[in-house]
C-alpha cells in the first residue's frame, strides 16, 4: 500500500515539520496514512483501527482533527513545493466541492442550489486551489465559503471561526500565496468556474489586482462594453451588452468591464470566447480572459484542464475521505481537508515515482 513506501517517511517529515510538538506530527502522519489505507469510509475510528492497535487512538486523532491548535497554512505550503519540484506545473485551477451534511451544526453548513445538479441540497462548499500538471491536478489548499447566515457572532465562536476571516472573495484569492516560481516568461494562469458560487466581477477585480493571468467562466447576463472589433459593431457604439449576446458564431471578442462596476485603474481589455462542442466531461460556457494574445487552442485546452480538475475532486470524495469529516469545527474541517490533499498529493506522486524506478529497473 502507498503508505508503506519508503518515500511515505520522507514526505510526511518535510510537511509536517512546521507542527510544533511531537506527538502532533506523529497523529498527522497516521491521519494520512489512515486516509491512504483504510478502505470505504475514512471516519476517524476506522482509520484508526486501520493503521494502529491502540485503544486509545481514535480518541487521539479525534482530539488532534477538531480539537488541537495547530496551524494548516504551513502544512499547504509544504504541499505545493513538494508538487512544484516533483512536477511540471502550468496553471492553477480553482474549483467547488460539494459535501452534503445532515442537521445545521456543522461549521458552513447551509442549503442551497448547486448549478452542477440543479438540486439544493444541505451541504458545505469547499472551493479549492489545484496545481494543474500535465495529467495530473493536485489539490494544494482550501477556503470554506461562508454564507451570510454564518455571520452570527454566537454561531461563530460555537463554530470556532475566527474573527479575522476574510470575505469570499479574498478567500478564494488567499489560495494562490505562494504562487511557485516561474518556469517560463510567463506566469501561471488562474482557470476557474465559480458561477453561482461567487460574484465573477468582483473575482475578476480580485484577480486583476493581484496581478494573476485568468480564464474565468462568466454568466450569459454579465455586462460588457464592447471593443474595437467585428461583434462591437453590430451593437450601439458604448453600450453594455449582455455576455450572451457578446460573441456570434464567427468571432471571439474583446471587451471592457463597464465603469460603473470597475474601481478606478482597473479598466482592462479582456478576451470573451464560447466554449462550444463540450463534451466528454469538457466544460462549455462562456469564458472571459486577460490574456488576449494567446492563442485559442492554448485557451481551450486551459478551460479542459478543469475537467481533470472535476475528476481529481472526485477521487478525492470516492477514495480519500474528502466527504468524511465528522467534526462540526472550523479548524477541524481545515485540517482534514489539508490532510486529505496531502493524502491525495503523496498518493499521486508516490504512485508516479515508483513506476519510474520500475522502469529504469526494466530498462
């Protein structure tokens, strides 16, 4: 099993050398180890049944999930050297997960539709950040979005949610620190679908203040004034048109953000385009971009790139426990999701290494 590799030792001293006590490195090394071994559903007594003969160990990792105070963000910095030395990255990807809970305890929990399914459903929202490489997306960090009936004060200190959190928008924004260094002139792009998750203006202001290259799926009523270019003129000369009505069959266009929903300086020449012909899990949609240069195919193929993404967020859910967490904490659901992509990340590469070694063998 993976967690029997000997790389397995290697990678959990680098991750989680930034823990300060002993026995917490030790109880994150087993939750991974649990995650990576434990068939079926990865609750914390199984995984502890699974890895160790202690009686005392599902105590144990339950008090080191929801209750210790250690601190995720290293551990997700970690995660991403370990992804940029072992592989090739070339964008970021952003996605939701969905993960449905019963009762309204549990930290985020909240109703509402999700445009995937066109179901509401009682559920958490995970947004994630994932290191697109090649065939493989890695899971790096993740931001729980916050509905507004979790602005309670007495709900959040019952929830352990501190009081700096950052809006959605910065949330999401925060899961790109750390961007790794760049392999070319150019940097890593952002390729995201929050459609009815966030509010894509203000994404895309976030985005363009942050400097960040992106492809961003935009709703068919976002309003664009149109550029200087074929589809502007056949609209009135300044007027904000709906996204849908933007781009015809022959052309791509380029287009500005309207002013009166831009903050000063951001004024930006973007690239609108339809993703048409999806099929075989590629994502369709209209796609809005500041990278107005490059060339299409290189724009499609960043815009498939999140259909591994969707994959990745699925083997995630099916096979290392992402639904699993049964605390009702905010931190707790920080540090199993972190532990969940560290999982999946040694999994992953763990998986690759060793094929690699057994081919120079044959060889």
């Amino acid at each position: 099993m993976a967690a029997l590799s000997p790389t397995f030792g290697r990678f959990t001293d680098q991750l989680f050398r930034r823990i300060p006590r002993a026995d917490q490195r030790r109880w994150a090394e087993v939750y991974v180890q649990g995650l990576l071994t434990t068939p079926g559903k990865k609750t914390v007594r199984r995984m502890a049944a699974a890895v160790t003969d202690s009686d005392t160990a599902a105590q144990a990792l339950h008090q080191f999930i929801n209750a210790s105070p250690w601190e995720w963000e290293p551990i997700q910095t970690e995660i991403l050297r370990w992804v940029e030395r072992q592989t090739r990255p070339q964008s970021w990807t952003i996605a939701p997960a969905v993960l449905p809970k019963r009762g309204g305890q549990s930290c985020g929990v909240h109703r509402r539709f999700i445009p995937q399914t066109g179901r509401t459903v009682n559920c958490q929202i995970g947004i994630g950040s994932f290191l697109s490489a090649g065939d493989d997306v890695l899971p790096v960090a993740w931001s729980m979005l916050l509905p507004d009936d979790w602005s309670d004060a007495e709900r959040r200190r019952r929830a352990r949610i501190p009081s700096d959190t950052t809006t959605p928008i910065d949330g999401v924004l925060d899961l790109l620190t750390g961007l790794p260094p760049r392999r070319s002139h150019r940097p890593m792009p952002v390729v995201a679908d929050l459609v009815g998750y966030l509010d894509t203006c203000a994404l895309i202001h976030g985005l363009v203040e942050r400097a960040h290259d992106f492809v961003i799926a935009v709703p068919d009523n976002l309003l664009l004034q149109p550029g200087s270019h074929l589809a502007a003129r056949q609209c009135a000369e300044g007027a904000p048109v709906r996204a849908a009505e933007f781009v015809d069959e022959r052309t791509t266009g380029l287009a500005y953000l309207p002013r009166t929903t831009t903050r000063p300086g951001l004024q930006r020449t973007y690239r609108l385009f339809e993703r048409r012909e999806a099929g075989r899990g590629r994502p369709g949609g209209l796609w809005l971009t500041n990278m107005t240069n490059r060339p299409y195919d290189e724009l499609l193929a960043l815009v498939d790139g999140l259909a591994t993404t969707t994959t990745t967020i699925g083997r995630l859910e099916r096979d290392f426990g992402l639904r699993d967490f049964e605390g009702r904490s905010y931190p707790g659901w920080h540090h199993h999701m972190t532990l969940v992509s560290a999982a999946y990340t040694y999994d992953r590469l763990a998986a690759s290494q060793q094929q690699d070694v057994r081919l120079r063998q044959v060889a």
